[in-house]
C-alpha cells in the first residue's frame, strides 16, 4: 500500500467520523461534553507520557488482539496480505501494519475532530470547516512529519505544551456545564494556544541552555 493510498484511507476514516460525529451532535448536545472529557484525558495522558520511551508493538492491545484471532505469518513474503502454507491461509505482517494504520487514524479522528467540533461550534458553515481542515491537517501532516518529529526531539517541553492546548480546548468544551452563559471568543481560544506552543518552545530552549551550562560547570 503507498502513502497516497495511506492518506486516502486517513481521509475517509474522518469523513465517516465526521459525519457520524455530526449527526450525532445535533441529535445529542451532551456528546460535546463527551469529546471534552477525552480531550481533557488525551491532553493529560500526553502531559505525562514520556518523550523517550519507545513503541513497543508487543503492548499494543490490537496487535495482540489480531495474534490472537487471526493466524499470522512474520516471515517477510514480498508484501503481501495473505499466503497459504500447507493450503492453509495465513495473514502477513502486511495486514497487521494496514490494521494499525487504521486504528492510528481512526484514534487520530477522535481526537482532531472534537477539537475542530469546540471551535466552530457556531459556526453557520461548520460542517465544510471541519471536513476540509481535517482533510488539509492529514495531507499537511505527512509532509511536516520530519519537521515535527525534529521540532518535539529539539524542544524538550512542546510535548506539554500541546498537551496544555488539548486540555484548554476539551475545559472550553466542559464549560457550559459549569457556566450556562460564558462563552470563550475564538480569538482568545487561538491567543491560548500560540502562548501555550510558544511558551513550552521558548521554555524548552531555556531548559537547554540551562543543562549546556550545567554540564560546561562539571
């Protein structure tokens, strides 16, 4: 499978969240509530995760779940989903990587789409924002891939500060149910969210030098 047609197959799982996720939310107004409290989970789970440790796919509960139920071969076969060995058919470690792809976008839907769902809330046209900002995040996304993974290796805190925005935005989203009447401007959402990314990047360069003259010392 190419990474066009890995990016088509990320599309389209948003675009089946996205309507689902819209239908959904003018039939059931508490399922924002509901997005605000996984942001929230997602954001504080971000915060304390640990930059360095290392994905173990052995952990994953799909992968084993696909072990367990379905017969695998790990023996590299030149790309292939299925084999038979002995006339018995037998999945590849193709399938397995196509599965977790998928399961990937599907867990990166659920937690782009309530963020966008928190910000153009009143919007008259909110339906073709969402759809299209998630269609340019996901072809935007692979290409600023590299530069991302530099950018969160070179600024040691950006982790946290992303994780500060999930969890201003998933609050925003809980706050009705606290004040019926307070609403939070977009203008102040995106001023929240610059200070937030560009504080943890200024922070993480202070922390570094702070280390650099700490180690120049010993």
């Amino acid at each position: 499978m190419t990474a066009d047609q890995l990016t088509l197959m990320a599309i389209l799982f948003r675009v089946i969240f996205i309507t689902v996720g819209v239908a959904l939310v003018e039939k059931f107004d508490w399922l924002l509530y509901v997005f605000g409290g996984f942001l929230v989970y997602t954001g504080v789970k971000i915060f304390a995760a640990d930059q360095e440790d290392e994905f173990d796919p052995g952990s994953n509960p799909v992968y084993r779940f696909i072990n367990k139920v379905f017969p695998i071969h790990h023996k590299d076969v030149s790309g292939k989903f299925m084999i038979r060995i002995h006339g018995k058919p037998y999945f590849t470690n193709m399938f397995v990587v196509i599965i977790m792809l998928a399961t990937t976008d599907i867990v990166f839907a659920l937690d782009s789409i309530p963020a966008v769902f928190a910000i153009v809330t009143d919007s008259p046209n909110k339906e073709l924002i969402i759809y299209t900002s998630n269609i340019f995040a996901v072809l935007g996304l692979r290409s600023l891939y590299f530069l991302l993974k530099g950018a969160v290796n070179k600024f040691e805190y950006l982790q946290q500060g992303i994780a500060i925005v999930l969890i201003f935005i998933g609050l925003k989203m809980l706050l009705p149910l606290v004040f019926k009447n307070v609403h939070v401007p977009v203008t102040i959402s995106l001023m929240v969210i610059v200070i937030c990314l560009a504080g943890s990047i200024i922070y993480s360069i202070q922390a570094a030098k702070r280390k650099k003259n700490e180690n120049d010392l010993f």
